[in-house]
C-alpha cells in the first residue's frame, strides 16, 4: 500500500485467502476468485471453447472496477488514503516494530 494503489487478489492458498478478504474489507481492492468447476463443467467447457472467454470477462469486470475514473474511484480513494496514513505514521518517526509492540501493548497492556 505504500504506492497507494488499488489492488486485484488473485488468492492460491495459505494466508492469500485471509489477506484478499482484508483487500476488499478496508475497500482498496477486489478479491478475485475463479470458480472451481466439477470435471464435467470442465470437460463441457473444453467442447465448447468459452472457458478462457468466462474468465476474462469476470477479470475483466474486476480490472474495470478498479481501473473507472480515477479521480471519483472508491478504490483509489481508499488506497490513497491508507497510503497516508502509512506515512504519516512513518514520517513521524515510528518503525514499525514500534509500532506493532505499541498495538499490542495498546491490546493486552502492560
């Protein structure tokens, strides 16, 4: 997020999943998903040749979303924002391990 822009997860495993939910959650980008298909789906797309089309179109709606007018852009809008916020938090000084120890601290306290 430190380059503020707006960010499409194409999750695969492990954390991905749990990390694209937090993407669209604070509204800086679209968690992007390909459906998983049975084998006959499978198997009746590869007769008929319009899997590949499905997926770009679905993509294709996720690229647009965060690509729209920028400057009235949700996405962008919360991506700048978050930008700021990282460093502000930074230009005041702060490293990061700080300011973790200070979460938790703020959490359990001391």
């Amino acid at each position: 997020m430190y380059a503020g822009v707006p960010i499409i997860c194409m999750p695969n495993s492990g954390d991905q999943f749990l990390n694209s939910s937090l993407v669209e959650h604070l509204g800086i980008g679209i968690f992007y998903i390909e459906k998983k298909e049975t084998l006959f789906e499978k198997f009746k797309k590869m007769l008929t040749r319009n899997k590949r089309d499905e997926e770009n179109s679905v993509f294709k709606e996720a690229l647009d979303a965060i690509l729209g007018n920028i400057h009235s852009n949700n996405y962008q809008i919360a991506a700048s924002n978050l930008r700021n916020k990282i460093l502000t938090d930074f230009d005041d000084g702060n490293t990061a391990e700080r300011k973790f120890i200070d979460k938790i601290v703020e959490l359990v306290g001391n």
